[in-house]
C-alpha cells in the first residue's frame, strides 16, 4: 500500500534546515517523513428515481448524501459529484 508523505510539513522541514543542499534534500529519507492524513473512500450507489427528461436522461439519487444526478442509463456515473462516494456499492434490492 502507497504511504502518502505530508509535502506541506515535509516543505517547511526543508526551509528550516537552511544548510540542506540539494544533494541532501535528494538523500532524504521519505520513509521516515509523517504519514499525511487521507480520506477514506467512501462507496455508495445510485437509486433510480423513473423520472425522466424524454430524452434518454433519468434522475437518480446518490444513497449517501440524497443529491440528485441526471443521465443516461447507459453511462456509469463513477462519483457522486456533491458528496465524493465512489459509486460502486450495489444496490441493495
């Protein structure tokens, strides 16, 4: 698994350490940097409301945050686009 550094912190560290030269900055090690803090995903899925615009575009809604999306049956929405949830959670029937 990925380990995701803080560049803000890991940024400020350099500026401080004002006799680093680049050579250094270079041979630092990552490894020892902060973990920076990361979202966790969150999985949701559509709910299919039947209204439709009669042009092949229905509402649906995101079953996390209840916003609404139109589009066409046939294209994946992968994200809610208010909330962030990746749309990959079935729909539970």
């Amino acid at each position: 698994m990925p380990k995701y550094v803080d560049a803000d912190l890991l940024k400020l560290q350099i500026e401080r350490g004002a006799e680093m030269t680049e050579k250094k900055i270079r041979l630092l090690d990552l490894s020892q940097q902060p973990i920076a803090d990361v979202v966790p995903v969150v999985h949701a899925h559509w709910i299919a409301t039947g209204r439709s615009d009669g042009n092949d575009n229905y509402d649906f809604v995101c079953c996390r945050c209840k916003h609404t999306d139109i589009h066409s049956r046939q294209v994946k929405v992968p994200y809610c686009w208010f909330c962030g949830a990746r749309m990959d959670e079935r729909e539970e029937k």
